[in-house]
C-alpha cells in the first residue's frame, strides 16, 4: 500500500511548506503599506460656486490633485480633513469623506497617474475673515488670494491605513 499514514502525514507536511513559500511573498504585499511619501497632495483650484448675501456665506469648490508616483502600489483614500487659508487668514476646517462608500467605489491612486479630488468649502463671515470675505465678494472670482491648505489624509492599500500628512499653497 502506497499510501500510509506515515507518508500522508510527510505528503502534507511538504505541502504546507511549499504553500507557505508560496504564498509568503503574495501575504506580505497585501499586507505592507504604501510610500505615502510618494503620494502628493496639492492645491491646484479655488473655484468660487455661490456667494449668499443674506446667510453670509461663500461657497467654494476646492479642487485636489491627487498623485501617486510611479510605484508598485494602487492605493485609495477614504478621508481627507483639511483647513483652509485666505491670505493667512484661517477660514475654517473641512473634510472630504468617502467613508460611506465601499473601497472598491472610492478613488483609485493608480500608480503614475493623478485623480482630481472637489471638496465643498463653505465661509462663514466672521470677524476675523471680513475683508477676505469682502474681497472675494467684490472680485466674485478671488483673484490676488493666496490659498492655503494644510491637511491629513488617510491613504489605504489593501487592509493598511496610513496617515498622509500635506500642506499646499495657491496664487489666484
């Protein structure tokens, strides 16, 4: 008999082992993280949507380029909180959230390529805003403002999660 307990035992021994090589080299690149130091995050429009009168209120579309240098690794994001300047004048806290939707639906950092990202910024009129405010209402295009963005984002490949830390500046 060909087949004895002792040489089953060995048959799967040896197979486990051969699986582990195997699949060792595929577990490890699921599992390690991207190079979020190769993954830029910049400013590259403020485009002015409504201006309110009566609520005070400026809503902006902030446009994000988004890019993933040649690597090895499709990564995504699922969040991506940021604050916004005027002309050094802090005008609050956003975020751009993709967190209700599945990884598969999010956007996708393919290597070598750059993904446009819009996040809606409103401005609220404040004390210490007022004549940015009253300059883009005046301009109704912003132009002569230099923006600023410093943020964080959470860059995801596979089942890691890595924080991506960025700051932008923008003449327009």
């Amino acid at each position: 008999m060909f087949f004895t307990k002792r040489r089953i035992v060995l048959i799967g021994t040896i197979a486990a082992v051969l699986a582990f090589i195997i699949l060792i080299p595929l577990i490890t690149s699921l599992l390690s993280s991207p190079n979020v130091d190769e993954i830029k995050i910049n400013l590259s429009d403020v485009q002015i949507n409504n201006i309110d009168n009566i609520t005070k209120t400026i809503d902006l579309y902030l446009i994000l380029d988004v890019y993933n240098s040649p690597t090895q690794k499709t990564a995504t994001t699922s969040k991506i909180d940021y604050g916004l300047y005027a002309n050094d004048v802090f005008l609050g806290d956003g975020i751009l959230s993709y967190e209700d939707i599945p990884p598969n639906g999010r956007p996708q950092l393919s290597p070598g390529s750059t993904v446009q990202l819009k996040s809606k910024f409103t401005i609220f009129l404040s004390d210490s805003n007022k004549d940015v405010v009253d300059e883009l209402v005046e301009q109704a295009i912003g132009k002569n403002i230099i923006w600023k963005i410093d943020g964080n984002a959470q860059i995801e490949s596979a089942f890691v999660f890595v924080p991506k830390m960025f700051s932008d500046t923008l003449l327009k």
